[in-house]
C-alpha cells in the first residue's frame, strides 16, 4: 500500500440513505410484530401495510444507495483500497449469513442427535420414554411425533436432485460469467449470465413445486408436521428466499452490465454477488446432504 | 496533517461540507460524529436501564408485594437486562471503537462511513419496539433477558413478535457495526502499523468484532425459532413434536456466552491503555496480551453450556463444560497479572480514569472469582438461579464492563470535548459510585448462599435486612450516576482548554492531534516507525 | 475478600435494627453426604480465590503506596518477560486441576441415580408442585400456603407474616431418612427447577422430558426450598417443603395415606349421590376458587387480561354449564389453565363452579352438583 492510496480513501460527506434505512428496518419490524399479532388474534389491522410499507423504502433506499455508489465508482472515487474493503465488508457479510444458518443446522443435528433419541429413551433418558411418552420410538426422519403427528419422508432423488444439478450447474455458469467479465468478452458474459439466472429461477420454481408436494394430502409434510418438517422448511425456506435475493442481486448486475458498467479489474458488485451465489450453493449442498439424504 | 478528503457527494447536489442541526446527525458519516450519537444514546439507555433497576429495587426494599404485579417485575427484569446488555454497554463500546479506532490506526475515518451511520440509527428505532411493548395491552416480554422456551413461546404474552423483530434488527446494527470494526482495522491501518503494532484497545475490539459477527447471526436464528414455535406452530422446543426446550438453552447460550465476553473483552482494552499511562511505564506483556485476549475468544466458544448444569446434561457434557470453563481463568489471570506487573515499579498518579482502571482491575477480579465458583458444577447446583449469579455478573457488568467505560470516558473526554473535565466532582462521581456499588452487589452474595433465588418479587423474611441495604446501595449508586451526567455536560460547555496530549505518560496516535480532535483526521496517513 | 465482608457485616449491624443471625451468611452444609461436600468443595474454591486474591490486591496495592509518583518513584523500563509469563500460566492451571478432581468425584456421585429405595415423580406446573409415589399409588399436590393477605400489602396494611413466609406449602412431600430417594423431574407447563438447598438437589424440570436426581438424608426433619427457574408470574411464589420423616414414621405415614386416598375414593362415590344446598357449594367453592384459581383469575374474577382471561361476564362462565365443567376439568391444551379433574374432587369442581356462575355478578343462578360434574365429563 503506498501513501498516495491513503490520499484518495473516499469518505463521503453525509447521506440520507442510512436513515431512510433505518426508518424501513422500523417499520418492518413493527409492522411485522404487529401483523404476526393480528394473525395470532385473527384481528385486522395495519401491520401488513406498515411491512409492505418498510419493504418498500427498503426498496427505495437500495436502489438510491447503491445508485449513489455506482456514480461515485463510475466517477472514479474508489481506490484499491476501498475495493479491499468492500470485499471484506463482502465476505465478512457472507460469514455472518453461514453463521445463522448454523444456527438452524444446528438445530437440526441437536434434535436428531440427541433430543429425538432421548424422547425414545436413550442415553440416561429410560424414564422420559417409559413414563412419558410410552408409545413413542425415535427415528429420523421422524414420522411419527411422540404426540402422535404423522407425516411422510420427503425422498432426495426427483426434485431436490434435480434442483442440485440446477443450483451446482448455476454455480459453474456464475464462475465462467466471472472468467468472461475478467477476459473482458461482453457477449459471452451476457450469455453466462442470462443462464446463471434462468437457472436460478428454475431452481426457485421447483422448488415452490416440492413444497405443493409435501403439503399435498399424501405427503401431509407441513411446517406444523413436528421437528422434521419444522427443520425441513425452515431450511429450505431460508435458502429459498436467499435464493431469491441472490436471483435479485444477478439480475440487477445483468441491467448493469447491459448498461455496459465494470471492467475487467474494476467490477467488485459482480463479484460479491457471484459470491453470494457460490455461498447460497454451498448452503445448499449441505442442505442436500443433512436434510434429504441422511 | 488537515488536508482534506475527498468529501463530495454527488447524489446530494449538496457541496455544503459540514452540515448543520439535526440533518447533520441524521445524514452524518463522519466516525466522530457517529461515536457521539452512540455514546449518548448508550447513555440514555443505562438511565433507562438504571431507573427500572431501581423500581426492581423499591420492590424489593422490603417483604411483601409492595409496588409492582409480580408479572411486571418480570417485565422489568427482562427489559432491564436486555437494555443493560443490548442498549447500554455494547453501543458504548462500538461508541468508544468508533471515536478512537481511526484515530488509534492513522485511518481517515471508518472504512464503510454510511454503513455506519446506518449501524447506529437502527438502535434507537429498535429499543422503541423493545420499551414500547411496555405501554401494549400484553406487556412487555417477562420471561428474563434469557428467554427461555417455552415460558418465551406457548407460554409467552402477546408482545413476544414486537421483541423478536426488535432483537432481529438489533442484531443487524451489531453485525454491520462489527463488519465496519474488522474492515477498518484489517484495510485501513497507517503505513508501518503492523497487527502487532496496534494499540491493545484496537485487538480487543477487533477480536470482539469477530466474536459479534459469528454469534449475533445466532441470536438471530434462535429469536426466529421462537417466533415460529410461538406463532407458527412448529416443535423446535416442544417434547411432543420432537423437539426439545433444552434445544433453545444450547443454541441461546452459544450465542450468550461469547456475549458476554463481548461485553469485557473492549474493557480490557480500555484499561490495558489507561494502566500503562498513569503508571507511565509501558503495557507488560504485549503479546502475551494478546494471545490471552485471543485465547478467551476461542474458549467462550466451548463453555456455554455452563449456564445449564442443571438441565440434565448428561455426566460428559456437564464435565467436559466444566472443564473449559475452568480453563478460561488462566488467560484471564494472565491479563490481570500484566495489569499488576505493569502498575509495579512504575511512577504512578491517580486521575480520575486511573482510579476507575484499578477499581475495574480489583473488581472484575472478584467477579471472575465468583465465576470461577459457578464453573464448579457440583457447587452451581447450589449456586444455580440464586442472587449468587446476580451477584457475579453485576460485578463483571457494572464494575467491570461499566467501570472501564467511565475510565475510557474521562480518559478521552479532553480529547473529544477540548476541555478537561472538573476533576472534584469526577473523583466524587468515582468516590461514590465505588462505595455505593459495593454495598449494592457485594451483599448479593451472601444473600444467594444463603438461598435467595433470582427473579422473584418478593421472598422470605430472613434475606430482608439484606435486600434493605442493598436497595439503598442501588439507589445511592443510581444517584452517583447523575454527578457524571453534570461532569460530562459541564465539559462539553468549558473548562480548562485541554492541551493535544492531557496526559503525561500517555500514548498513541490520537494525542498526537489537536484536542478537541477536528472533524477530519489523518486525512494523509501518518507515519510508523 | 475476606476482610471487606468483616467491614460490610459490622457496618451493616452497626446501622440495623435487626438481627443478621436470622440469615446465614454462607451456604448451607446440608443434610446429606452429598451436600457437605459441596460445601467443602465451595470452601475450597473460595479459600483458594482468596488467597490468589490476597496476593494479586496486596502487590497492586504495595505498588499503589510505594511506587507512586508524588513518593517520587521513578518508572522502570521492563515490560516482557517470557518466564514470568509462562510461570503465571501454569501456576494457575495447577490450581485449577487440583479444583477439578475433587469437583469431578462429587459430581460423579451427585449422577449416580442407580439403586434407590424410593422413587418420586416431581412434576412442577404453575406454580406448584406434584409428587407422585412409584408403586404407592399415592400421589398429591403441594401448594404455597401463606395467605394471600400476608404478602399483598400495596396498602403496606398486610397481615403479619408467619414465620415461614412463603416458604410453606400445605402438604409437603414426605420421604424417609437414611434411604436413597430418587427423584424424576419433570413439567406440565413451562421449566421450573426443583431445589432443597440443604440436600443439594437443584434440577431442572423440563415438560416432556424426565430428569433424575437424588437425595439421602440423615437426619429427620423439615426442609425448605424454592423453585429455581423463572416460570412465569408466580415463580417466586412455589417452595418446596421436605419432611423426612425416620424410617417407622414413613411407612406409618405411608398406611394412613393409603387410608385417606380409600376415604377419599368413598367420599367421591358419595358425593355422587348427594346434594348440596346452594350456599354450601359457594361457601366451598369461593376456598376451592381463592387456593386454586385466584392466583390466575383474580380474587375479583377479572383476571389478568389478555395473558389471563376474566371470568365475571365471561361467556363460558355464564353459558353453557357442561362446556364450563369441561374446561375446568380438562384444561386447555398448551395454555396456562391446567386440568384440574385430577387435583380437585367431584365435589370441589362442583362446588367452584357453582361459585364462578354465581360471583362477581355472574348471577347465572346455577348451582352444580358433584353428579352434573361426573356426567358432563363421562362423555
Ligand atoms: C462481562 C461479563 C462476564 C464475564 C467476563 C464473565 C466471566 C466468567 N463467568 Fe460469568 N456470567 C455473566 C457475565 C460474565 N461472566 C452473566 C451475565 C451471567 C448470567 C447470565 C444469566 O443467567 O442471566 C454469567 C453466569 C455465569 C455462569 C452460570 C451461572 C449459573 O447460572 O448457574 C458461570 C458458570 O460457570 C459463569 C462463569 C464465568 C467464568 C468462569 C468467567 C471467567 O471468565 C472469569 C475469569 C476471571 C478470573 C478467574 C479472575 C482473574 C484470574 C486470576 C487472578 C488468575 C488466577 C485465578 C485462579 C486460578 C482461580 N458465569
Ligand atoms: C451491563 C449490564 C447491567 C447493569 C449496568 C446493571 C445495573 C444494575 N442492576 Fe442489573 N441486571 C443485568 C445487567 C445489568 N444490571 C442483567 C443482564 C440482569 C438479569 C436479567 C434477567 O434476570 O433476565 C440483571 C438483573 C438485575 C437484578 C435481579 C432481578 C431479578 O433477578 O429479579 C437486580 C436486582 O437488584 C439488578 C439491579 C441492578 C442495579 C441496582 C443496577 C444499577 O447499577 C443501576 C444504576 C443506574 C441507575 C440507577 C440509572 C441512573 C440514575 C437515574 C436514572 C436517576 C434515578 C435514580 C434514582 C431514583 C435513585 N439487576
Ligand atoms: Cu416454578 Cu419457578
Ligand atoms: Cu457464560
């Protein structure tokens, strides 16, 4: 690092965006206490307005900045330096997101580990299962709940298979767009990149398809279906919607490079977003191995 | 040293440089104007805090439901705790990193400036959600700033969704806040600062910021759990889905223990830097400092469950926690050994910062002590839930955490304001508030040996001569508190003109600036020998 | 340490007015083996904190006194020394390791649950307890029984306190002396912990899931505890009594119980066919609603809304007679209102149902009797 990159570290003067965002995380969060609220009351109220309100200044502020962030690169502003940063920001960012999902992951090996082999009975457990919950036998995926749920496997081959080959493939689309990008090659980038995203949607969309299966009358996986389906959806729920954000986040980088924006040594938005797309993948890999198949 | 940065900002079609009133902390990015904010909202919050602890106090002046609904004691509890915690103490530090990190490294300001304003502007608008579920027809959350299922689900009044969103949003402030310490330190250091250059203040929070960036995630996980175990019908902590309620104490204490080092590690910092300058003799043990440092971050990852020996862990869990935790008293003894090292054989003098270091030093110690204790497991079956706890983590929280924050505050005071601070009723802020603090806690322990449960609002007749005395240390401590409201806002106003460097023994890039500090500093690197 | 509690003790009994005798100021020895040692592992550990605290203070101190600038002490210049490092490292992992031996051998013991004489289900619901005897057939609840008067004093006009405030329950569970008794913990409701300090028995009871424990006591007597973990409004209001009674005692208490439970069982088949006069059932059913009900609903029948609902106007309370017995004896599932089909006799719900309709204004008129009870849960 020389002195002269110190010189030019861009601070900017004052901005209104964090506020705005400030105020939509607000009424997101309030509106989103109250709507869940009304819900559980079966009462009408303004929550969900106030949430599509917050969505959409969370929206607006984005848009405006980012805007804001890709004049001041296009104009020049950004050294070396601040690139660093952003990636750090970046990948620290994408740790935080593998912590959360730890989180569920988690979960997820606590109940099958422990919590539903002890309702059975194991460990220093004998009475739990002998005066508890006698009629109870653990097994994973757990069928049957000890208050008696039932519900069915959702098997790995078919869709979640086909969904990987979707998601692994996108993911190699996403490397070769990045290879076209720093090779400076326009058309093909384009091409990788309208494929990356197809791909993506096409992830989305099987998706959707797998959860009308488990909540078809023979399925009967649903949210409320005990541990199993509590950690199946909200697994594949999370991924879903960072699925979603990261189809988002391509496209938007799609529009840009229509509008012919990044270099070849200058394109940092496409690279964090190309990340988050191998970080989304990976999550699902794991997804495919800890929740389908064993 | 004072050229400019480049400061334009285009959307704005605004070239004003420094803006005015309100627009300038709303819009602000500057790292100085941003630690204010921090710091005197944190401040607010400890008032907040502080005033519920003293209703919980008046409740328990004496036997007998005198003031309060058992169920809002609960309340207060809860929000207490997670004021404490969440409003008061963190944001100070992120306060306190955000004034002097750029200072400290030779940086021009925080590496992600609006990322930043936009970290601290959330605060605010979350602990409205937190205080205002207060003044909602349900309440406020009552179930312990622990929240444990399923007294925090199916069993939970009607504001839990208000207090997850809030926690939710709160987590987002301390994630990015966290994100902006790391980049900065890693990306932004002077030429010639090398990690092992840095000042120990910056390792601490740059390993704390880690330590946030891994475990807020977490909290943010385990809060979503409760929300759908309490509004959505799945089991996460429900026997009979085939969950598990313990599932919530594991997967909320992986995050709560690192918490709470979170919560010491920027204190030993502070004090690592105060120490050394009013002994006027160098840090011993530098990097031993920071291995420790880094080492207490490593274990508080394997200790959680030491909150839940009771539970019915199985023998091996209960053992294998037990041990860690015991270790995390070595790297601990290694700091505080330095600090004693570092103050033996120097040319010592007692302002006002160095007397709330070395109150921090003893202190923190017996609090560390009493952790020692609870790590025991055999012994927390006794001491488990009781005010022994309360006791112990008043003493690592408020003489320690808090201590360290006044010690930093007075340090940087004439650096921040321009002015000193007015040195007698500083030492009566300090002199009071280490006599009352003292008859507030230290009883506490006598009072969980002797059988004293946590949480409740009322209790047997024997602990009543002790909750006397320390409901009066509590509301002496409370009112010790305001004289540092008058020192600060004294100094703001006037004082004596404070010179670049107040302190004669100390160090640091940061006294190598004007005081007060102006707006823009290190605009040009400076350099590192 | 040491010498601040001395300064706190003789500061605090020079300004009270009463006694400190009355609390003990460290923790208990106990009863069992078990608890003495734990308390000599918590001497232990405390002596040790002391004297590592004695050193580290002292030091600070000395250099506090002597090397302070206005006594002219001039700094030294060290600042790293590898050897002291590494020495006040392993100083303390020596101490620490001779902590966690002893520490290991009482914890392995406390988790032998294996050959007991006696087991005991525990289950802790809000906010009391249940004890259940295995292969006894005899099974109870046990209730705080200081009178409401004595701890609501927002008038500051309460009643005197007893003695035992709030430590004392109407029918304690009983256990014999000398014999290992094994506990299963568990709840219907929220966690709550089971703790008698004096055994050194603190365990958690987790709905769904059964926790051991155990205890052997060997002297006979009465002992006090407290439930451990917040369970909602009334935590702070559940203790635990324990009478141990010595072995002949116990097995005599044992008979006379088995006698009850039988008179009980004929009562409940006689009040089948009784029936009571109106203010006999309100007479009863306003004690049934004020030990059982009124922590929740209120003395006033208005509840605590929205966590607890009202019952004056209520629209079961004041509608269908059947559907307001069923409530009271199944509960609601997954809500704080238990069953108390197995807590109360026929006779009892009878009785506060009749109450509930009649109180507060509810002027329904409807009197139930034990029969009305028994046939509207038959179905
Ligand atoms: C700043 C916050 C902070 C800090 C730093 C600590 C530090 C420690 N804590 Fe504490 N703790 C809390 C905040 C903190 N704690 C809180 C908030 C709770 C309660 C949460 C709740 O339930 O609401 C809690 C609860 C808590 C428990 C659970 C108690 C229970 O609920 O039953 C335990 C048990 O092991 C524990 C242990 C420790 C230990 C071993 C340390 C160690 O890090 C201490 C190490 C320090 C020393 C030991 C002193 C200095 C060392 C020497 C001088 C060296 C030589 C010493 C020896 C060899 C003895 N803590
Ligand atoms: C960093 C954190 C922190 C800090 C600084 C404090 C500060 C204080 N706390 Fe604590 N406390 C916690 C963290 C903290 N606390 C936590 C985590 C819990 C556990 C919660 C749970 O169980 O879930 C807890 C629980 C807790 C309890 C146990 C409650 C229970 O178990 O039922 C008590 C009881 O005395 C208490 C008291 C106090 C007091 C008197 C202060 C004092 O130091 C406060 C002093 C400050 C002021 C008083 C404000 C300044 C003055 C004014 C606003 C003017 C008004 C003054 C007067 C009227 C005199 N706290
Ligand atoms: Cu039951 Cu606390
Ligand atoms: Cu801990």
């Amino acid at each position: 690092m020389t002195t002269k990159e110190y010189e030019s570290y861009y601070v900017p003067a004052h901005s209104k965006w964090p506020i705005v965002g400030a105020f939509a995380l607000f009424l997101i969060a309030f509106g989103a206490g109250n709507y869940v609220h009304d819900l559980n009351n079966n009462s009408s109220g303004y929550g969900g307005y106030l949430l599509i309100a917050g969505f959409a200044l969370i929206i607006y502020m984005v848009y405006g900045w980012f805007s804001n962030v890709i004049n001041e690169s296009m104009a020049g502003r950004y050294s070396h330096q601040m690139d660093n940063s952003f990636r750090q920001g970046m990948s620290w960012f994408i740790f935080s997101e593998v912590m959360f999902f730890a989180a569920f992951f988690g979960a997820l090996l606590y109940a099958r580990q422990f919590a539903v082999p002890w309702l059975g009975g194991a460990g220093n457990n004998a009475m739990t299962a002998e005066v508890l919950w006698p009629e109870f036998t653990a097994s994973w995926p757990l069928l049957k709940t000890p208050d008696g749920t039932e519900t069915n496997e959702m098997g790995w081959y078919g869709l979640p298979l086909i969904n990987t080959v979707l998601l692994l493939t996108s993911s190699i689309t996403a490397h070769f767009a990045h290879v076209a990008l720093e090779q400076n090659k326009r058309s093909q980038l384009k091409v990788w990149m309208v494929l990356t995203i197809s791909l993506g949607i096409a992830f989305l969309f099987f998706q959707v398809q797998e959860y009308g299966h488990g909540y078809s009358e023979e399925m009967q996986l649903y949210l409320t279906s005990g541990i199993y389906g509590n950690t199946f959806y909200l697994l594949t729920g999370f991924h879903g919607m960072h699925v979603t954000l990261g189809v988002i986040m391509l496209t938007v980088m799609f529009i840009r490079i229509l509008k012919g924006h990044f270099t070849p040594n200058n394109h940092f938005a496409f690279q964090a977003a190309s990340w988050y797309w191998h970080f989304v993948d990976v999550v699902w890999v794991m997804l495919f191995i800890f929740v389908y198949i064993i | 040293m004072t050229t400019e940065v480049l400061t334009e900002d285009l959307s704005e079609h605004n070239q004003h440089h420094k803006m005015t009133g309100i627009k300038r902390w709303l819009y602000t990015t500057n790292h100085k104007d941003i630690g204010t904010l921090y710091l005197w909202f944190s401040f607010i919050m400890f008032l907040t805090g502080g005033a519920l602890a003293m209703i919980i106090r008046m409740e328990l002046f004496q036997p007998g439901l005198q003031i309060v609904e058992p169920d809002f004691f609960n309340q207060l509890t809860t929000v207490h705790g997670l004021i404490m915690v969440f409003g008061a103490i963190m944001p100070a530090f992120t306060g306190l990193a955000n004034w002097m990190l750029p200072m400290m490294i030779g940086a021009p300001d925080m590496a992600l400036p609006r990322l930043n304003n936009w970290s601290f502007w959330i605060l605010p608008f979350a602990f409205a959600i937190l205080i205002g579920s207060f003044f909602m027809e349900s309440g406020a959350p009552n179930f312990g700033w622990t929240f444990y299922a399923p007294l925090s689900t199916t069993y939970s009044n009607g504001s839990t969704a208000f207090f997850v969103f809030a926690v939710h949003i709160m987590g987002i402030s301390s994630i990015m806040g966290a994100i902006n310490i790391v980049v900065t330190i890693m990306n932004l250091r002077a030429p010639g600062m090398t990690y092992m250059k840095m000042p120990l203040f910056v390792w601490t929070f740059f390993i704390t910021a880690y330590l946030l960036i891994a475990v807020m995630p977490v909290l943010a996980g385990v809060v979503t759990m409760v929300l759908t175990d309490t509004y959505f019908g799945t089991s996460f902590f429900n026997a009979a889905g085939g969950g598990d309620p313990v599932m919530f104490q594991h997967i909320f204490w992986f995050f709560g223990h690192p918490e709470v080092y979170i919560m010491i590690l920027p204190a030993f910092g502070i004090v690592s830097t105060t120490i050394p300058t009013f002994a006027r003799k160098k840090l011993f043990g530098y990097s031993s400092m920071v291995y420790a440092t880094a080492s207490i971050a490593l274990l508080s990852f394997i200790v959680w469950a030491h909150h839940m020996f009771t539970t019915g862990m199985p023998l091996f869990g209960e053992l294998f926690f037990m041990y860690c935790t015991m270790l995390i008293a070595v790297p601990t003894g290694v700091k505080v050994f330095n600090w004693m090292a570092t103050m033996w054989r120097g040319s010592m003098t007692f302002e006002t910062p160095m007397l709330f270091s070395i109150a921090f030093v003893i202190l923190f110690t017996i609090g560390g002590f009493s952790g020692l204790m609870l790590a025991l497991t055999p012994v927390d079956f006794q001491y488990h839930d009781t005010y022994f706890v309360v006791a112990h983590f008043h003493y690592v929280l408020v003489t320690g955490s808090l201590f360290s924050i006044y010690a930093g505050a007075y340090y940087w005071l004439p650096k921040w304001t321009g002015h000193m601070y007015n040195d007698v009723l500083s030492k009566w802020h300090f002199w009071c508030s280490l006599i009352s603090v003292n008859l507030l806690f230290f009883p506490m322990h006598f009072l969980g040996l002797a059988g004293m449960p946590r949480r409740i609002p009322d209790y047997a007749l024997q602990f009543a001569d002790f909750n006397k005395w320390i409901s009066i240390g509590g509301f002496a401590f409370g009112l010790s508190q305001l004289i540092f409201l008058v020192v600060v806002i004294k100094c703001i106003k006037g004082g004596e003109k404070a010179p670049a460097k107040p302190w004669e023994g100390a160090e640091g890039l940061e006294w190598t600036v004007p005081s007060p500090a102006p707006y823009h500093t290190f605009s040009t690197p400076p350099k590192i020998d | 340490m040491k010498r601040r509690n001395l300064g706190w003790l003789s500061l605090g009994s020079l300004l009270s007015y009463s006694a400190w005798a009355d609390m003990p100021l460290n923790l208990t020895q106990g009863a069992t083996e078990v608890s003495r040692n734990v308390y000599d592992l918590h001497m232990l550990v405390l002596y040790i904190c002391t004297g590592i605290g004695i050193i580290v203070f002292g030091i600070m101190f000395w250099s506090m006194i002597f090397h302070r600038k206005s006594k002219g002490a001039k700094s030294a210049s060290f600042h790293e020394s590898t050897k002291i490092e590494i020495l006040w490292t392993a100083i303390p992992i020596v101490i620490l390791i001779a902590m966690a031996v002893p520490a290991t051998s009482t914890l392995i013991e406390m988790e032998d649950n294996s050959n007991a004489d006696v087991t005991i289900q525990i289950t802790g619901s809000q906010w009391k307890w249940h004890y259940k005897y295995f292969d006894q057939g005899i099974e109870y609840y046990s209730v705080l029984s200081t009178p409401r008067e004595q701890y609501e004093n927002h008038q500051s006009n309460s009643a005197i306190k007893n003695e035992h405030y709030l430590l004392e329950v109407d029918k304690p569970l009983v256990i014999p002396a000398n014999k290992k008794v094994r506990f299963l913990m568990t709840s219907d409701d929220v966690i709550h912990s089971w703790w008698v300090p004096a055994f050194a028995v603190k365990q958690d009871a987790n709905p769904g899931f059964i926790n051991e424990a155990w205890t052997k006591v060997d002297q006979p007597g009465i002992y006090r505890g407290q439930c451990a973990e917040l369970c909602g409004k009334d935590h702070g209001f559940m203790p635990i009594v324990v009478e141990v009674k010595s072995e002949a005692d116990y097995q005599n208490w044992l008979i006379e119980q088995q006698q009850l439970i039988a008179q009980s069982a004929e009562a409940e088949k006689a009040s089948l066919n009784s029936s009571l006069a109106m203010d006999e059932l309100m007479q009863l059913g306003e004690q049934v609603y004020l030990a059982n009900c009124a922590a929740c609903h209120q003395p006033t029948g208005l509840g605590l809304p929205p966590a607890f609902p009202a019952l004056k106007n209520s629209p079961v309370a004041t509608g269908d007679i059947n559907e307001h017995i069923i409530t009271v004896f199944n509960g609601r599932v997954g809500t704080g209102m238990q069953g108390y089909g197995k807590q109360l006799t026929l006779k009892e719900i009878a009785a506060v149902v009749t109450y509930e309709r009649n109180a507060w204004g509810n002027n329904t008129g409807d009197s139930v009797q034990p029969a009305d009870v028994n046939a509207a849960v038959a179905k």
